[in-house]
C-alpha cells in the first residue's frame, strides 16, 4: 500500500519521484494531451480541523486528473458522534481509492493506516504536515535551484510543519537552521532520531543567529490549530517569549543575500511575520500556495499508480 504519511517514513527517490512528477504536472507535461489519469478513481478527505489550502488544492488538482472527491469533517459526519476511526475507514475503503486526512493527533493517522484497504495521506496532524513541505522544496527549487546542500532557518515555534522541514533536510541533503525559545523547541526525541538518520541539524534560540548565511527563512504561526495555550495569562505569555523570532526586514537582511522568506499560510500580519516582508520581494508565500496543488497531483500519482517509486 502506498501511504504517504511522513516525509521520514519514505525513501528519499520516492520523494524525489513525486516531486518530478509534480514539477511534470505545473509545467503540463505529466498528462499530455489532456489524459485524465485519475478517471474512475475518488480521492475521499476527511478533517477534524479546518483547512483552506489543504482541502481546495487536493480537490481541484483530483478533479483536473478527472478524479472524483468526496469530503466529510468530524462535524457533519457520524465521526462526530463517536464511530471510531478504524470503522470510518473501513467503509470509505470501500467507495474511495485513496483517503487524504487532516487529524488532531498522529495516532488516528496510524489508526487509518492499519485500517485503510486504499493508500492514505496525512493532511496535517499534531506532529507533522508532510504535504505542505513537499510543496515547500518544490518551491525552493524553483527559487534558488537544488536545495541540496543549501540552508534553510525555521525562526519562531517549533511545530508540526519545523518537524516536516526537520524531516526533508535528512532527505534532500540541506542544513535546517531552527531557532526557537527554548520551551518550544522541536521534539527531543524526533531531533534524535533525525539526527540518527543523518540530518544536518542546528538547534538555536537567537533568531539572528539562526538566520546567518541561510537562503531561506521560514516561519509559521505562533498558535497552531489545537493549541494547548487556554488561558488569557498563558496566551501572553506564549506570545511574548516569540516576540523576538518576529520575522521583519531586519531578520530578512541577516540571512543570505537574496534569501527568500516561506510561510505556510495562514499568517498573522505583524505577528510571526510583518507585513512588509510577507509581502514583499522576498517573499515566495503565492508560488507556495500554488505548489501545494501540483504536489498534491504528484503525492495522488504516486500512491494510485505507484509511478516512479
Ligand atoms: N498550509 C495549509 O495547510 O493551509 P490550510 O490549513 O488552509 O490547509
Ligand atoms: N502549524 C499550523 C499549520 C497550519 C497549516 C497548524 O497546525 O495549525
């Protein structure tokens, strides 16, 4: 079964496969002639937390390769009240030939796995967004070239999308700069074992320092969805340990001549990033947005047809 639920869990020419394919896809070339290579088979979402880019992207890009796409959330489906992952899965097993799924925690991604007749990708959890930072190379390259060897700084919290970059930097071969306070570093364990599998990895908590000599800065926001931050005194106090990781022209001007600044989207102007940076010269956040859709077509290639793993 094709899964693709975690950049570390698959070989490295397999992400680089679906990446060509991707690439293949924006340029019109992966299905000349308008060949729908998706005819006949459904894409079925499934979300536990709202999503704009996740959802439309993979929707649009099934129906342009011919496919069919079926979407529940937890709300208005029987999810909501209480049928368990594992039952969901097996019947949208038996209508759709691939589920994509947006969860609130890794373990329900690995409980749709273990379940799933069709192959299953992780839209976003709690630990990682693997499709976003597929998107996010994708992006690089275009930008600056072939991101091997090059480095890439996370400035502000470590999240599920710090951990997707962590992930990619043992995969394509960059150094990952990431500069966080120390409270919301990336996880312990995950940094080891990225470490173990060979990732290049630099862990500070000045953002300054963490900038220096890197092609490209990257943030995202300081409140994830599912946040455990419940309190008015505990939000300020999130908030002001991350006030100096504020990405603004003058944390751009201490990375790489022509560095290029990423954020996943959706932002908050003036809070991780200014408003002069997002939208400015520097910024790629559009081309970003954008490639998730080509990458989505690549990442539903690959687990339908098995093309290039
Ligand atoms: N970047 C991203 O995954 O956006 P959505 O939450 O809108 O899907
Ligand atoms: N870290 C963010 C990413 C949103 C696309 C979140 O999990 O909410």
């Amino acid at each position: 079964m094709r899964h693709f639920l975690d950049i570390d869990r698959l070989p490295a020419d397999t992400l680089r496969s679906i990446l060509d394919l991707a690439v293949a896809y924006k340029r019109g070339e992966a299905a000349p002639g308008g060949e729908r290579p998706c005819a006949g088979k459904t894409l079925a979402m499934v979300f536990e937390k709202p999503s704009t880019r996740t959802r439309v992207s993979f929707e649009v890009g099934m129906k342009q390769m011919g496919g069919l796409v079926t979407i529940i959330s937890q709300s208005d489906s029987q999810m909501g009240r209480g049928e368990t992952i594992a039952d969901t899965t097996r019947v949208l097993s038996r209508y759709a030939d691939v589920i994509m799924f947006r969860t609130l925690r890794e373990s329900s991604l690995l409980d749709m796995a273990a379940h799933a007749g069709v192959p299953v990708i992780n839209g976003l959890t709690d630990k990682s967004h693997p499709c976003q930072i597929m998107a996010d190379i994708m992006t690089f390259e275009e930008a600056k070239g072939p991101i091997k060897g090059r480095t890439v700084a996370w400035v502000g919290d470590g999240n599920n999308v710090c951990a997707s970059w962590i992930h990619a930097a043992v995969h394509f071969g960059f150094q990952m700069r990431v500069a966080t306070p120390r409270a919301l570093a990336p996880e312990a364990r995950m940094v080891e074992r990225a470490r173990a599998a060979g990732a290049d990895l630099v862990l500070l908590t000045d953002a300054y320092e963490g900038v220096k000599g890197a092609d490209c800065i990257v943030t995202d926001t300081w409140l994830s969805m599912g946040h455990g931050v419940n309190t008015d005194a505990a939000l300020k106090a999130h908030i002001a340990q991350l006030e100096p990781y504020r990405v603004d022209e003058d944390l751009m001007d201490a990375a790489a001549p022509g560095a290029i600044f990423m954020h996943c989207l959706p932002a908050s102007r003036e809070r991780e990033v200014s408003g002069a940076v997002i939208d400015g010269p520097q910024s790629v956040v559009w081309d970003e947005a954008e490639n998730r859709m080509h990458v989505q077509k690549g990442i539903l290639h690959w687990c339908l047809s098995g093309a290039g793993a």
